[in-house]
C-alpha cells in the first residue's frame, strides 16, 4: 500500500481548490494519506520563494487570472480577496493536528472545509467558532479546538522541518517514496504515477 506525504497550508488557494480530489486519487489506489499541514510562510523563506505580497506584478497578475480560472474549471466558489486572508492559520492547523491525532472523522472533509471558510465563505479560520465548525463538520468533537495546542504546536514545527528536508518548496506538495508533485494541477500525474504508468 502506498503512503502519500501531503505537504499543505490552510492558507493556500491551490490547497483548497484540490479540493477532495487527492482523497479521490488515495481511494481509487487504496492509498493512505498522511497529513502534514506546515507554515509556508517560513518555507518560502527556506527554500527560495517569496510570498505572494513580495512577487513581481507580473507574477501577481498572473494569479490574479490563474486563479479564478481554476476555481472555474473545477466548478468550486472562489474569492479572489477573501476578507480574512492573511490570518493566523497557526490555531485552526493545531486543531487539524489534534483531530490526526484523536481520529473518530473526515481529515480531508476536515482540511477542505476550513480552506472553504477562507476562500469561500468570507471566514476567519483563526477564530474559535470557525474552526469548531468545521471539527464538527467533519465528524470530530469541536472541543479538539482547545486541546493538544502543545502538541499542536510541536507537530506543526516539525512537520516544517521534514518539508524543507523533503525538498517541499510550495503547497499543496505531494510525496510518494522519492516521486514529488507540486500543485493541485498534478494530482492527474499523481494518479497516473499510483497506477504505475508514470
């Protein structure tokens, strides 16, 4: 059975317009998934990249175009200027940890739906009652919003340092043994490469 690191941010538009469709990929090849959301942030600054903020605006213009025509394709509500973004997605990714660790609901129904609240829903993902929201949403206890935040906060760093030694300099990043793919536009490759035709 395949093991798939994914490497994401609660932050990232391409993380959320993947949408459910790695968990659709892991299914069909009776993969498993193991979740890592990390501060991209601070990889940016490790491995070469900047924030979107920092880019050139030939860059920025880009995906200011790219964007909407992917959330297009794919069929899913898109805001391009969501009203809480930036924000701290540091407590909603230990609540996502305590969920990994407690288990009991949906990590992918969990992930989409707090990256929905940004990128759709005009939310603020570092906000208690969103992000109980969203544990409920999925199947887990909402109280995991307030526990393991040590813990949380440990896994989250760590999850960092395995990124940036993985060779993860974007999100969503997708790892199969030593095989990457980066980018919600490479989970057909991913698939292909589960099928063992790439």
């Amino acid at each position: 059975m395949s093991q798939i690191d994914y490497y994401f941010t609660l932050l990232s538009p391409y993380c959320y317009l993947a949408g459910t469709r790695l968990e659709e990929v892991a299914k069909k090849h009776g993969a498993t998934i193991n979740y890592k959301p990390f501060d991209l942030m601070q990889g940016f600054g490790r491995t070469g990249g900047q924030p979107p903020k920092d880019r050139h605006i030939s860059r920025i213009e880009y995906r200011a175009q790219e964007l909407p025509r992917q959330a297009k394709k794919a069929g899913m509500p898109f805001k391009l200027q969501p009203a809480h973004w930036p924000t701290n997605a540091a407590p909603a990714s230990y609540a996502f940890i305590a969920a990994q660790n407690a288990g009991g609901g949906d990590l992918g129904q969990l992930a989409h739906a707090l990256m929905r609240a940004v990128w759709a829903e005009d939310k603020d993902i570092a906000q208690d009652d969103v992000i109980r929201a969203s544990l409920t949403e999925a199947g887990f206890d909402p109280a995991l919003a307030d526990n393991g935040m040590l813990e949380g906060a440990e896994s989250y760093e760590r999850n960092l340092e395995e990124a940036v030694k993985a060779g993860v300099f974007g999100a969503p990043f997708y790892i199969v043994g030593h095989n990457r793919f980066w980018g919600q536009d490479r989970i057909e490759d991913l698939d292909l490469h589960l099928e063992g035709k790439l």
